[in-house]
C-alpha cells in the first residue's frame, strides 16, 4: 500500500490543520488547543476535496 505524500498544513491561532491527499480521497486532520494538556483533535474525510464528512472526534485531558 502507498501512503502517498505526508500531510501538510499550518497553524492558525490554536489550532493546527493538516491535509493529506490520496488516489482513495482527501484527509484533513484539526488539532485544536483548548488548554493547558488539553486538545481535541478530528478527523474529516472527502472524495473530492472540497466536500468534508466528519470521520472522528476525541477529546484529550493529561490526568498526571
């Protein structure tokens, strides 16, 4: 399987958005900063580019 070329993006503000495109679709990755040892990060999917569908969502929290 070839995982195409890496995903890229930028940050805007606190939030880091990462695409990825492959012969199977298009990636997009959102990390978004909510606090300290806090973020959510999501996961959207697209045949063509321009239309997104949510794929996942979490949310994560450091418990030390």
């Amino acid at each position: 399987c070839d995982p195409g070329a890496p995903a890229t993006g930028d940050w805007n503000g606190n939030t880091l958005t990462l695409q990825h495109s492959h012969k199977m679709g298009h990636g997009k990755f959102t990390f978004v900063i909510d606090g300290e040892g806090k973020y959510t990060f999501k996961i959207d999917f697209s045949q063509d580019g321009k239309n997104w569908m949510p794929f996942m969502e979490g949310k994560y929290k450091r418990v030390s």
